[in-house]
C-alpha cells in the first residue's frame, strides 16, 4: 500500500504561496492521526526518503503545546523543526507552527486535515505563510521525500491491522 497522492504544491503552490499535498490512505483516520501525533510513531517514518534515520520526537499534544522533531538529512546533516500546536481535534484537524531551530524567525504554518472516506482517510496537508518564495520552493522540494516515508509507516500499520 502506498498513499494515494492526488494533488502536489506544483498545482497551486506557486500561485498561492503553499505546498499542498493530498493523499489516500485504506486505513482510519485515528492511525494517519497517530502517525503525526504519537512521539514513538512520529519517530519511525519522519524524514526523508523510505527509508529515514531514526527520528528524536517530543510532542506536547494540546493547544498551545509545543513539539520538537529532530532528524537526519541523507547526508547526516542534524535538522530540528519546531512549533507550537495552533488546532488538536483529534483524528480529524492538526494545526501547527513550524520554524527550523536554525531560523526560529522564519515560521510558517502546517495544516493537516483528515477525513474519512471509503476505503479509508484522506490526508490534506497545506503548508503556508512561508517567509519568502525560496523557502516555499525549498519545502515543496522536501515534504514529498517525507510523505514516502509515512505511505511506508502506514503501509506497515495496515499490514499489522
């Protein structure tokens, strides 16, 4: 199983300043949810490519509330994002700042909205209010080496189902 991707940042990123990505996942709501919200889980597919180093996740699930995700590029680089939760309606909308440890002053925003459907859940993922063009550029290069890994985790999760 593979997320079903039917939309990308190429369709209107550019135009309006965001990187959209929507996928289909044949599994409820709550694991596609978990997979963003539970520390352990977000540790075993966030970063990039199918196969990521291990992650270290923090997260302090609640409006208000702050995480942390700290990985490795491929090429061993150290990234660490971080934010605060903005939206937590559990299995259906997540709403979070994100900046780079590195840049704490360029913060933009990740929406995440799921909804059932059959066969499954549908992920929107938007991510907006970029500081500037190049960085929209930049994570619409990145977020789908990301989504690879979670259609792998999920892939897995349905399997144990």
């Amino acid at each position: 199983m593979q997320g079903t991707e039917t939309g990308t940042g190429q369709e209107s990123g550019q135009e309006s300043g965001q990187v959209r990505i929507t996928r289909h996942y044949p599994v409820a709501a709550d694991k596609v949810w978990r997979a963003w919200t539970d520390p352990q889980a977000l540790s075993q597919w966030f970063g990039p490519g199918k196969t990521p180093v291990p992650t270290e996740a923090e997260i302090d699930l609640r409006v208000g509330g702050h995480y942390r995700i700290a990985f490795s590029g491929h090429d061993g680089e150290a990234h660490e994002a971080l934010g605060h939760y903005q939206e937590v309606e559990p299995y259906s909308r997540l709403v979070f700042t994100w900046s780079w440890k590195t840049m704490p002053e360029r913060v933009s925003r990740v929406s995440i909205t799921l909804t059932p459907v059959a066969g499954g859940t549908q992920l929107l993922f938007v991510h907006d209010r970029f500081f500037n063009e190049q960085g929209r550029i930049n994570h619409e290069r990145g977020w789908p080496e990301f989504f690879a890994s979670l259609d792998g985790f999920l892939q897995t999760e349905q399997q144990e189902a």
